[in-house]
C-alpha cells in the first residue's frame, strides 16, 4: 500500500470510530414516572453515571419534607453556591447547629404527637460535638470526562426539580433522572417541557 493511500484511510477509520462510539453511546435508557422529557428519541447513555433510582441510606436520615415543606426553607439555604459555582455546596455544621443548638432532641408533644427524642437530631449533636463532619453518601454522579455546572443550569431558570425531582417530598433522597448523555442532550436541544435550548456541542460539557 502506498504512502498516499494509507493516509487516505486514516479518515475512514476516524469515521467507523466515532460511529461505534455513538451507536454504544446510545442505548436507550429507561423514562422515570413523572421525567418532564417529552422525546427521548433512541438517546441513552449510562457510562458512568450512578443509576437511576440510587437512594443510598445516610448517616443522618435528613427529611427534606420536614424542611422545606413545613418549615419553608429555600434548597438555597443548605445548598448555598448552586447558583454561583459549579458545586450546589453542602450546609457546614455551624449551618445546621444554627438551629439545632435551639431545636434539640428532645421534642415537645405537639400537632397530635406526642414528645419524643429524635435518634436523628442526636446523631447531628453527636457530630457536632465530636468536630466530625457528616460522612453524607452522594447520590448523584456523572462520568469524570462530564463538566456539570450547577450554576449556569440555575441562573437560567432550570429548577432544582427538574433535575433532582421533587426532593421535598423525598423521605429519603434518590436519582430521580438517568442523568445520561440522551437526557441532558433533549434538555439542550429544547424537547423538554418548559422548552429549553442551550449549546450541545461536544465542548459544552466536556472539556
């Protein structure tokens, strides 16, 4: 084979290559119960990503609904740097114990319960006065070649719903979204409901 002609078929291969990667790529991946994607197409992508439905056990049972819907505190004030960093960021203790020096274990009886101690609460104390951080288990994970940054998604409206569902009704926090390369890709391409549209070029999310 001449020096030309095996130039001529670098290209090709170049081709064939990023057809297999593609085709591998998507695969399909399942429609969570109430995912706002209205056109999935034959996207799919699971690589690295934790899986759809991972809700690993804490070492605090922390109860979002307790906090954010009867209390009304805003995902913001835990998750403080969400919409100006690329980390959504984890409340410090100090954080937590604002309240919690006051709101202790010991409940009183009230709205039809009667008092209590709660284990929760006093494995944060514990924590606290040992100067030990919470050791939380992460449940949500992108493949490390994926750069996702919460605060562009936040600062264009995207709620923390549409990506994490409804975690103020969650008893215990799970991946509600695939969180594969279909799934963001729909978002982007605007076959999503509220409609969005943002860049999807390869160099978007991975750089």
């Amino acid at each position: 084979m001449t020096s030309r002609r095996k130039w001529a078929v670098i290209p090709g291969l170049v081709a064939l290559g990023t057809i297999a990667v593609l085709l591998s790529a998507y695969t399909g991946a399942t429609q969570g119960p109430d995912t706002v994607i209205t056109d999935r197409g034959s996207w799919g992508y699971s690589a690295g990503s934790s899986p759809q439905g991972r809700a690993p056990v804490q070492p605090i049972a922390f109860p979002h609904p307790t906090h954010v819907q009867t209390l009304g505190m805003n995902c913001l004030y835990c998750h403080f740097s969400a919409n100006k960093s690329p980390d959504p960021g984890f409340p410090a203790m100090s954080t937590c114990m604002g309240c919690h020096l006051v709101v202790g274990p010991n409940r009183p009886a009230e709205n039809g319960k009667p008092a209590r101690k709660s284990a929760e609460i006093q494995k944060l104390q514990d924590y606290w006065n040992k100067k030990q951080a919470i050791p939380w288990v992460r449940v949500h994970y992108v493949p490390d070649y994926v750069n996702f940054a919460h605060m562009p998604h936040i600062n264009a409206g995207v709620t923390c719903q549409t990506c994490h569902g409804q975690v103020q009704q969650m008893s215990r926090v799970y991946q509600y979204a695939p969180l594969n390369m279909g799934w963001c890709i729909n978002c982007h391409v605007g076959n999503v409901n509220p409609l969005w549209k943002a860049r999807f070029d390869c160099s978007v999310c991975h750089y």
